[in-house]
C-alpha cells in the first residue's frame, strides 16, 4: 500500500510542477553607481551580490509556469544607503539615500516567444524606510523588496500564472 501512494505521487508530481527559470546578466561592477562595499573586500563584496541577486530573481522565476524563462540585465545598480570610509569603513542608511535598480528584461513561453519586455526600466523606492518590513531582515532587502514588487506587479500580471 504505501508503494502503490509513493508511485501515484511520484506519477503525479511532473503535472504540480510550475517553476519557471532566471537567466542574470551582470555589466561591469565598477560602473555601477553604487555597490561599493562597507567593510568586505571589493571583489568578494561583489561576488555577495550577484550570487544574492541571482539566487533571488531564480526564487522569483519559479512562480512561473514550466517552461518560461525571465532574462534579466542588471544595468545599474544603487544600493540602498551610502558607503562612507571614515576610521571604519561602514553602509549609512537614511532616507535619502533609497535603493534604486535600472534593469532590461523579457520574458519568454515555453516555445520561445517573448510575451514581456522592457529595456532601461528604472525600480526605486524613495519611501523605502517609511515602509514596514516584512519578514526576517535578508541582506539587500530593500533591493529584493523592489525586485519582488516589481515582479508581481508586471511579470506575473502578463503571465496568466
């Protein structure tokens, strides 16, 4: 009997699926207005980024359905707060220094056709303290705040997801 439940599970779990998948394309870090690190090593500080960003826009691609794939370049990017190199080097946050993110992306169906665009597309948040936070506080949370916003409003609305 529990054989047969694991087989009629395992059977039915490709038809669950939806998960869509992220492709992150980066410029060149030292063009961007702001990701300079606090504390951390330039290029280690750099690599956190991207691997964080990525990690989120794949959490993201999954509210997809199967198939669909979001490209996303970061163009420009400004992190939330300013980097200031005092007798230790440490990020300020205060309101006037808001999180701003310029991205280009499409979204393609599982046959290639791209169903969403935008190029240049500039996603800031000059209340971003004003704003309760919800959940654990993540490193970049602000930027994952606008990303995720972003995603809901305009991706999954053109995806009948």
């Amino acid at each position: 009997m529990k054989k047969l439940c694991f087989t009629l599970l395992a059977l039915s779990m490709p038809f669950l699926s939806i998960a869509g998948e992220a492709k992150v394309t980066w410029k060149d870090f030292n063009d961007y207005r702001d990701v300079h690190p606090a504390n951390e090593v330039k290029g280690s500080y750099h690599k956190r980024v991207a691997k964080q960003f990525e990690k989120h826009m794949s959490k993201l691609a999954e509210q997809l359905p199967e198939g669909y794939k979001l490209n996303v370049t970061f163009d420009d990017i400004d992190l939330a707060g300013d980097s200031r190199m005092n007798m230790q080097d440490i990020r300020v946050i205060k309101p006037i220094y808001f999180p701003k993110l310029t991205i280009s992306y499409s979204v393609e169906d599982k046959y290639g056709a791209t169903i969403s665009s935008a190029e240049k597309l500039v996603l800031k948040d000059m209340n971003f303290m004003d704003r309760i936070k919800k959940g654990r506080d993540t490193s970049f949370y602000y930027e994952k705040r606008l990303l995720n916003e972003w995603f809901e409003e305009q991706i999954l609305v053109n995806t009948d997801v």
